[in-house]
C-alpha cells in the first residue's frame, strides 16, 4: 500500500505551490489527498501566481482552478503519513479554521513527516507547533515563527531547512530541496 500525504490549500493558495509538490507526490507513487475547509470532493480551488515583478513585493495574478480530490470533514488523520501545508495567501485565512490547526497538530504529536512553504508556516505558527525549532519561510513571516517561540533562519529561496519531522522552504524554487527532504522523511529513495 502507498503512503497517503494530507495536503492543505484554500483559494488563492499560490500556483506552483500545490501544484508541483502535488504531481511530484504522485509521481512517486504516494497518495495525496487535497482538503480545504467548507470544500468537498470535486469543489474547486482559485490558485495565484505570485512573481517578482520589481515592487517591494510580490505581484498577484489569478492562477488556475485546483479541482479538490477529497471533502474536508472526511479526513482520518490515522490513515496519512505525513502533512504537505502549500503556501499562497492561502493560510493567512485557513489557518482560522480550528480543524486546519488540529489536524497539523496531529502530525507534530504523532511525529510524522511535515512539509511546509512559503506562507504555509502560517498554520504552523498558528498550531503552535514551532517553539523550539530552527525553520525557515517566506522572509515575511519570519517575525511570526519568533512569536512563536520558533527560530527564524533566513537562506537562499533554493533550499530548505530540515529539523527532526519539520522541512521548510521560503518559496517555490526550493521545490526541488523540500521534496528531496520530504521524501527522506517519508522513507522514500529515488535512485537514478
């Protein structure tokens, strides 16, 4: 039986920040089950595509639609092995969701493999599941994770920072580092 992901996401959850880890995750032959509150099977998902574009910030455009493949009130926390939290301005809202912040706490008690991007530590933050650890995120939140009690580390945008259960990454180039990290953390080798 294949290892099943819990991956949460809301409207305007950034683009490639669901839709990369999730056919990355499947690629690999994992289960990934995405749920949003108030959503249920086959409701649809508004994405954004943030892009630095010369502001101080980034610059939002309207993504595509992300079909839901299971209904939020669904979820057995016991069948998943690990927790995949997107990023976007997705979480500044979910994460007022109290489920959203029970079912992330499941996964630090339990102790299984959690990979959070970009804003998606917004729900960690919110969790309070960072006190203690040493991660990163999308520089403007690093004032959250140290209300927290977390330790913010700032590093390239291509990496990511990998602390007992927990891999960030500040931002969708660090695809590439958090699913390699991820895929540690689940067991899981890829030989070329």
């Amino acid at each position: 039986m294949s290892k099943r992901i819990l991956m949460l996401a809301g409207d305007f959850v950034e683009d490639y920040e669901i839709m990369v880890p999730y056919q990355a995750l499947l690629s690999v032959g994992l289960q990934v089950d995405v749920v949003c509150p108030d959503k249920k099977k086959g409701d649809s998902i508004a994405t954004a595509i943030h892009d630095f574009v010369g502001f101080q910030t980034y610059a939002e455009l309207r993504g595509h639609n992300f079909v839901i493949n299971k209904s939020f009130d669904d979820v057995n926390l016991s069948d998943y092995d690990g927790l995949y939290v997107c990023g976007g301005r997705a979480p500044e809202y979910i994460r007022l969701n109290q489920k959203v912040l029970d079912y992330t706490r499941h996964f630090f008690e339990e102790n299984k493999p959690v990979a959070a991007i970009c804003h998606g530590i917004q729900i960690l933050t919110a969790a309070n599941v960072v006190k203690g650890k040493t991660l990163t995120a999308y520089p403007a939140v690093g004032p959250e994770i140290t209300l927290a009690g977390g330790t913010y580390k700032e590093i390239p945008v291509d990496q990511a920072i990998t602390e007992h259960n927990l891999t960030t990454s500040p931002a969708w180039p660090g695809h590439p580092a958090i699913l390699k990290e991820f895929y540690k953390l689940l067991g899981i080798s890829i030989h070329g």
